[in-house]
C-alpha cells in the first residue's frame, strides 16, 4: 500500500537485492486490497503513513488515522497468514502515538532506522549519534538561517 508507483519498486527491488523473491500487487484502495489478499496468500503487507494511511498534511502535527482505516488495519493484523508494518519517516514514538494499532503491527519509524513489533524494539546502531550530530549542525545553522530553519539530510552510497 503506497501513494508512490515508485517508492513500491523501490521496495521491491531492495527485497530481491535481499536474496527474497517477493511478489508485488500495489494497492491503493481497501477494496483492492481485500482483492488482492482474496486471490493469493501474502505473508507481508507494508504500507506508508503519511499521505497513504492518512491525507498529506503540510503540517506534520495534524495527521491522523481515520476511525475506519484502524479498523481495517486491525482487522488485517489480526488475521493468521499476514504481518502488517507501517513504515514511516517520522520518529517511531510519533508513529506509535498517531495510529494506536495493536503491538503485532511493525511500526518503522525514521524509513526503518526505528522498528518496534509487540514488546521488542531496535535502532540502527548510529541513530543516536546520527541525531547527535544533526542536533549539533541544527544549532550551528540556526544564527545563519533563521529560528524557523529545519535541516533535512539524506546521504546514498
């Protein structure tokens, strides 16, 4: 479940890349989804947040599940031959907080830096010196560029 053709192929490939043979059916209604879990066994169903789960928002405090759309995903996670994970880049405790979904849902936070299913929860072992540095960097911008300044990295090898 994605908004973006693209971010599902990326998906995909990064799976195949893995050594896993996935089969990809991108949905982005709950009709097809129910269409594509009817017509083959899947064992995994990942799906962003923002802007797929809920509305885009330019303010990243208003998002929120709908009534009907936990429901759903409830549903889904509660079913024996399927693991749900939501996948997200804002922080894990702001994900957790924002859907309220029962502990077998994945939570990533971060693009999967943050992960949390039921009681377990793990980090990429440079996360916390990651946001150490970006917390150092957002204060030795902050007289250059403003109070309002956000700092946004991304780095690709």
């Amino acid at each position: 479940v994605d908004d973006s053709a693209s971010n599902a192929g990326l998906l995909y490939e990064e799976l195949r890349r893995g050594g896993f043979e996935p089969s990809l059916e991108r949905v982005s209604t709950r009709e097809e989804l129910e269409g594509a879990l009817a017509r083959s066994p899947w064992d995994v169903v990942l799906s962003d947040f923002d802007g797929t789960l809920t509305t885009f928002n330019v303010d990243p405090s208003r998002p929120t599940l709908r009534e009907e759309t936990r429901r759903a995903l409830e549903a889904l996670s509660s079913r024996e031959d399927v693991t749900v994970g939501l996948v997200s880049g804002r922080r894990l405790e702001d994900l957790d907080q924002r859907t309220s979904l029962p502990s077998e849902v994945y939570l990533a936070g971060l693009h999967g830096l943050e992960i949390r299913h039921g009681d377990d929860a793990w980090h990429h072992p440079d996360l916390l010196d990651a946001l150490d540095g970006l917390v150092k960097l957002c204060g030795e911008l902050r007289p250059l560029v403003g109070r309002g300044a956000i700092a946004a990295a991304s780095y690709n090898q």
